[in-house]
C-alpha cells in the first residue's frame, strides 16, 4: 500500500504490484514527506542533446528540478536535483545485450560530457510545477543511487528495474507506464515529448510565465543551450519544433550577480486532480 502526500495529507492510497507501468513528468511511488512549505516553489528543466547527424549512442535526455524560496519579495535557489541516468563507462551501446551498472550524473557534470561528446544541447522550461514534484525527484534519484536500476540503451521487455535515460525521468509518469515513451523518440524529440506532456495534463502552473532569471543564477548562461518553446500541432510527436523561445542561451563569462527581485503571484500548492484515461469500449 502507498500513501500518496501532498501538503502533508493523504491525498490517494493505491496497491501496487511492482510493475512500474501501473505507477510510472513524474512518479507514483512517493515518499511520506510533512508539510511543504507554502513561501517554497519549484521549477522542472527538460533537456536534450543529439549529436548531427543524430545517432542512438549520441543522444540523451534529462530533467532538473529546482527548488527556491521565497523571501522578502524574491526568490533564493534551496536545492536543485537532477536525474540524467547514463551506463557508468559514459559509452550508450544500442546494441549492448545484457543491461550494465549505471550512474546518475550531476545537472553541470551532464552538460560538460554531451558537449565535450560533439552534441548540441536544447533547453524547455523552466516550467513551475507542483510541490509534489519534490519527493517524486528524491524517491526515483535514491532508486537509481542505491542501484536499484541497471542501464540499457533499448531498455524493452527487460523488466521495470532497466532504464535509459529517457525512462529514468518518464517513469516518475504517475499515470502511463514506458508503453507511451516509445524508443521512437529519443534525444531532442524525446524531450519535447516530455515537454508536452507535463502541459497536456496541466502540471505546469501558469505556463504564460517566463522564469529565465533560473538560466543565470543556475550558471547555464556559459554553455551554447538552445531554449526551445512549446509548440503544440499534429506535428509536434512526430518532429522536432525548433521555434526558439527568445535569443538562443549564448557563452558568456560567468558572473556572480544577486538575484533579480521578482514581484511573486499567489502560490498554487494544490496540483490539480489526475484522471486516468478511460478503458477502451
């Protein structure tokens, strides 16, 4: 039995068999966490790299969570977790037969190794999620810490406990399991598919708002990223939609600057209601 918290209530129980696809932007089986904090809020990167031409053993996908507080009219960075799960000898093997150990890497140690690796880096968000998004994080991070998950490039039909790095992040899916992540996807596609998940089923609070102050006071602003936005058309699963969200994130000398004073919207710490799908007449 799991007890689902948000804000410090129980908010759903459900049993679960240990198939992942049952309880896979972001996951079911969540810690029992107190009361979070209402001056807190959360902010989820998506990011994806592919070499050109793209090529499975050059791509990668993976998600960054930050989390700040509010005090005094402006936001402080608390903490920031990342999941970007990759085999431990850094060398994706589509091919590979047997899964092999993973690691997860750091947000900055990632973005080094992708470019040093000849692949170019796209960026969507920062999005404000949910606090739930929080212990979702921390419960799927200590997983693949503890070595609970092993790593494989096509991770199919090898059990719920062998992961690439695309399903280490859709795992914390709370509704669909790996079936609605294809391998079809991967690299940049890959990631604007998680993108456009998180706002098909509303996890995104007021996705009009811009928080690109995060980019700097992340230290992004050093590394060639693209930011990308989201562009919702029957296209969209298929293509990648390359319409910048503004001017591309360019090398710059990084700067230790105070963070910009932003006026703060009232908080929304109630995540709206899931829905699963209805089953097939």
């Amino acid at each position: 039995m799991v007890q689902i918290y948000a804000d410090g209530i129980i908010i759903e129980e459900q049993q679960f068999m240990g198939m992942r696809g049952i309880g896979s932007i972001f996951g079911l089986l969540l810690l029992a966490v107190g009361p979070l904090h209402a001056s807190e809020r959360y902010y989820i990167f998506l990011f994806g790299s592919e070499s050109f031409p793209r090529t499975p053993s050059k791509t990668h996908t993976w998600a960054t969570l930050v989390q700040t507080q509010c005090i005094g009219g402006s936001e402080t960075i608390v903490q920031s977790l990342t999941i970007s799960w990759m085999p431990a000898t850094l060398k994706i093997r589509p091919l590979a037969r047997e899964s092999e150990t993973g690691r997860n890497l750091e947000l900055h140690e990632t973005i080094r190794f992708v470019l040093q690796d000849g692949q170019s880096i796209a960026l969507w968000g920062p999005y404000e999620v949910y606090p739930t998004a929080l212990p979702r994080f921390q419960a799927q991070i200590g997983r693949l810490q503890r070595g609970e998950y092993r790593y494989k490039s096509v991770d199919r039909n090898h059990g719920p406990r062998v992961s690439n790095c695309i399903h280490a992040v859709s795992d914390l899916d709370p509704l669909y399991g790996r079936d609605e992540y294809p391998l079809t996807r991967f690299g940049k596609l890959a990631t604007q598919y998680l993108a456009l998940e998180i706002f098909h089923r509303d996890r995104v609070i007021q996705p009009e708002r811009n928080h690109a102050w995060l980019i700097p006071a992340m230290g992004l602003e050093r590394y060639p990223i693209s930011r990308y936005q989201i562009v919702d058309g029957p296209l969209s699963y298929l293509v990648l939609r390359r319409r910048p969200f503004d001017a591309p994130i360019t090398p710059t000398t990084p700067a230790i600057l105070p963070l910009p004073s932003l006026p703060i919207p009232p908080l929304r710490n109630a995540e709206p209601e899931i829905v699963a799908p209805a089953a097939p007449q």
